[in-house]
C-alpha cells in the first residue's frame, strides 16, 4: 500500500460517459417527434390528447410510486418515454381514461414495483400495453381509416382475415388504420437513424429483428415488405427493443435477442390466434435477457478456467 493513498471503492459502472440518462430520454423524444406529429396529423386530435394524457399519468405515477419507495424523485425523462411510447401503441380511437391507468399500471408495476429506474425486467410501455388488451380488448381493437374516421381493419388484421395485402406504398407513408404512431414506416424510420447516427442505439438489434421476419417471411411465401411496414415491428425494433435496462448489453446478445424477438412475430402472425406479435415478442425477450448476456458475455483475459476435479 502506497503511503497516504486511500482507494476509493464505488459500484459499478465504472466507465464515466458525458450524456447523462436525461439527455439520452430527450434524444428519444425528440426521435419520435416523426411519428408523434404523423399520428396526430392521421388521426386529428384526439390522438393528440391520448398522447398528453398518457405522459401525464406517467410522470405523475413515478412521482407518486417514488414517494412512497421512499426515494427520491428526479424528472430525468423516463416516464416521459413510456407514457409517450405507450400512447402511441394504442388506437386513436381509446377513450382518455385508457391512457391513464394503462400508463400508471406500466409505472407502478413495470417499473416501480422493480425497484425502479434500472432494475424493472420488461418493458413498461409493454406491460402497460399488454394489460389494456388484455383488460378492454374490444378496445383495443378498433380502428379508423386515417382524416374519416371510418371504422376498419388494420392492414394486419385484413391480412389475417384473408382479404389480401395493403399497398406498400401506404404503408410506408401511413394512409392506413393503425395505432397512433405505428402506421407511417417513413416517421418511425426517420427517428431510428436519427438514435442510430447519434449512437444511443446499437444498429444490431433493430437490424436483426426486421431482417428475421423479412427473410423467414419471404421463405413462408409471404411479401416480405408487407410484414415489416405492417403494424407495430418499426416502432416496436428502434424504439422498445432497443430499450437499455430490458436488452442484453453485449452485441451478440443483442443479435441473438432480435433474432428471437422476430422469429416469435413471424410465429404469432402466421400460426397465432393474433395478426400481430409485437408487443408479446419483446416482452417473452426480455424474460430471456439476463441468460442471453450470461451465454454471450466476452471471455475475459488473465483469468484461467477452473479444471475438472476442482484444481
């Protein structure tokens, strides 16, 4: 021991990055201001008041779940996040009272009953959208042609139904019924690259989840575009998967859970009771995150491997 030195012991992590967990949050907000603006625009403004209702509950049910954990409270963006990603994986035709309790139940129970900021296993948004449909499913399954607001199927449900594919082109720019912010390819896509070039978002996990139920769709016969403009996969790769505390935090764990995750969308789609998967297929992924970084982790060097016998 070097006289007059004192080691300082801290818990981990132990790599120091400038951008702040608060920063990182209005990097995403402000990458899904696309489709935030192209789901009230679609929709009017209704889908708008979904979306304020959803964060207000949001911010104020970690508020309230904190103060009574006993911690501190810090506005560092988080709730903002899932109230905002939970309103726009909801139809545009919820009543207002949806957004609050499916964002409160996502808080208090897929966050602050974990512990909190860092220590929940599923994605809040998720659960929170997750438990909607399984509470009000009919709910949960109306939609609306976008301007009109004439009731119809989604192009996924018109698909599962048998009555052919919706023109990708519609998909691509969001002229179809859907969810708030699921139905324009173009908007999600704009703030992916947006996560991807500013380097809060590892290109591997989006990548390999679209790139699995294009290529097993393709295999099946099915038009590959078709299943990953559809529905909720864009929103569901650069948004929900990516999410730091529920993905694997090494890069073939981060392959191997987008794998997964599309291997178990391109499932429910076509042999499921559900003309979508998404929402399932990254929560059941995050339940396999902790053993998919165990099997994944890098070898570490210095260290050697302990032989049979014990020695």
């Amino acid at each position: 021991m070097i006289p007059g030195f004192k080691p300082l012991v801290s818990t981990s992590p132990h790599i120091k990055d400038k951008v702040s967990v608060r920063g990182i949050m209005l990097a995403v907000v402000i990458a899904l201001i696309p489709a935030t603006a192209s789901g009230v625009y679609l929709f009017g403004l209704h889908a708008l008041l979904v979306v304020v209702a959803s964060i207000t509950s949001a911010v104020i049910s970690e508020f309230l779940g904190y103060k009574a954990m006993g911690k501190k409270f810090t506005m560092d963006g988080s709730a903002v996040i899932t109230g905002l990603l939970l309103a726009l994986c909801l139809p545009p035709t919820v009543p207002i009272w949806m957004p609050v309790v499916g964002s409160s139940f996502a808080i208090l129970i897929g966050k602050c009953a974990f512990g909190g900021l860092g220590q929940n296993i599923f994605n809040p948004a998720l659960v929170g959208r997750a438990f909607l449909t399984l509470s009000w499913p009919a709910l949960m399954t109306t939609w609306v042609s976008p301007f009109d607001g004439v009731s119809t199927a989604t192009p996924l449900g018109e698909w599962h139904a048998g009555h052919g594919y919706t023109p990708v082109e519609n998909l691509f720019f969001g002229n179809v019924a859907g969810c708030i912010g699921e139905t324009s390819a173009l908007a999600i896509l704009i703030g992916g690259i947006f996560l991807i070039a500013m380097k809060y978002v590892d290109w591997r996990t989006p990548l390999s989840y679209i790139g699995t139920v294009g290529i097993l769709m393709w295999l099946l016969g099915e038009p590959p575009l078709f299943h990953i403009f559809a529905g909720g996969l864009f929103l569901g790769a650069f948004f929900m998967a990516t999410d730091y505390v529920t993905s694997p935090v090494t890069k073939t764990g981060r392959v191997v859970f987008g794998v997964g995750a599309g291997l178990l969308v391109v499932m429910i789609r076509m042999y499921g009771g559900f003309p979508e998967g998404v929402c399932y297929s990254i929560l059941i992924m995050n339940g396999f995150t902790p053993l998919i970084d165990r099997f994944t982790r890098p070898k570490v060097y210095g260290v050697m491997k302990k032989r049979e016998g014990g020695k």
